[in-house]
C-alpha cells in the first residue's frame, strides 16, 4: 500500500497491485520483498481504498470469477499472466506449457535462483538445489547472466527441470486454448456470474 501512495505521489498513470500469488516476477521496488507479499484479495482493496489513480489487480486471476470478484474490490482492471502462459499464442515453451497444464496449487515456490529477482515459478531441479545457496545468490542481473546458459541449453535439449517455469499459484486453472477463446469465455463467465448476483 505504501508503494502504490508513492507511485501515485510521483505521478504515475495506473498501479498495478500484484498479490503474492502471482507467476513470474514480484514487482515490489520497495523495502524488502519478503515483506511485501499480501494476497490480492488482501492487497488490491487496501490500495483501491487509499488511491485515486486507476488500480490494476494481479495474482491469481484466471477466469471470469477472478475477474469479478477484482471488479469488486475495487480494482478497474485485471493483468493476467499465467491464464494466457499455456494459450496457443503464447511464446512459452512447449515444456513450460505443459508444466503450467498439469500444475497443482502446492507445486510453485518464490526464488531468486533464475534472475537475482524474485519470482514464482513451478518447483524443479534447480530451484530446489539452489535453495541451499540462497542467502549467497548475486542480485539481478548479476544472477541472470550467469543462469543464461543453462537455461538456453535446457530449452534446446527439452529439459524442464532447469527451465525457468514461471506460474502463479492458480496454474491449475490454466485451460490452453487460444487468446481469443479464452477472452470469449472469460467475458461469457463474467456477464453470467453479473447476472446471477442481480437475480
Ligand atoms: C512468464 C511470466 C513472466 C513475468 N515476468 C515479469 C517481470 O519480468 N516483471 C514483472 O513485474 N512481472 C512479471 N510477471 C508478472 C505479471 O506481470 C503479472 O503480475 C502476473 O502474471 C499476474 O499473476 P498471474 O500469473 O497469477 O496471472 C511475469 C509473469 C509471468 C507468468
């Protein structure tokens, strides 16, 4: 909440509140991180209550529920990352896609072990192995170079367990499809889901 009050302090346009349970890398520039990880039904009021700027929810948004029930915290916009990771578009991996396909809830972990920043990803090899190295780990992009060969070289020779496979924490409910199938649900979902709360 502090960080989006600077933000707005400073001028930005819109905020983005991301929730711990978002994939791929946390946005927080502020304090420390580990201290920055509210879930976005916590976060996303607690930002749209103190913010006169446009607010953004992320982290766990998958489909039209997440949609709605964003809406109605307050947020005026959803960013979803992990819903469109596995969409036929989508320039993942072919080995990413299917680990975010068949990924449960217990299965991502927070790490600095890719980039030097952190972020959420599906539990592998590495991200386990290098967890013992974790208070020794350089800062981004120092980290980042140094994993850019493995992570190349586990790409060409399909191996997922040094991929980077960045997913939030509601993975499971990644459907593939394509972008635009997906829009079409997600909008189909939201309208009925409106209209059900009227009724
Ligand atoms: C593959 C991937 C890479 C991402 N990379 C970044 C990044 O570099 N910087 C950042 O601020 N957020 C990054 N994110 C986070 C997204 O901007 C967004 O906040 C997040 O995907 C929303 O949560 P969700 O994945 O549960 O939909 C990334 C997300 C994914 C899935």
């Amino acid at each position: 909440v502090r960080e989006a009050e600077l933000l707005q302090a400073n001028g930005v346009d819109a905020i983005v509140a991301q929730g711990s349970e978002a994939g791929g890398h946390r946005g927080t520039f502020l304090d420390d991180w580990r201290d920055a990880l509210t879930g976005t039904l916590a976060l996303v009021p607690q930002i749209t209550d103190r913010i006169e700027i446009p607010v953004i929810a992320a982290g766990g948004i998958m489909d039209g529920r997440g949609i709605i029930a964003a809406l109605a915290l307050g947020a005026e916009g959803v960013q979803m990352g992990t819903a469109f990771l596995p969409c036929k578009e989508s320039g993942a991996h072919e080995c990413h896609k299917k680990a975010v396909l068949s990924c449960t809830e217990d299965r991502t972990v927070l790490t600095r072990a890719f980039s030097g920043r952190p972020a959420r990803g599906i539990r592998n090899r590495f991200t386990v192995e290098m967890e013992t190295h974790r208070d020794i780990l350089p800062a981004y992009p120092l980290q980042n170079a140094l994993t850019r060969d493995i992570r190349q070289a586990a790409a060409k020779q399909n191996r997922p367990e040094f991929l980077s496979l960045w997913a939030g924490q509601a993975a499971a409910l990644s459907r593939g499809k394509t972008a635009g199938e997906l829009l079409a649900e997600w909008i189909q979902e939201a309208e009925q889901i409106l209209q059900q709360l009227h009724n």
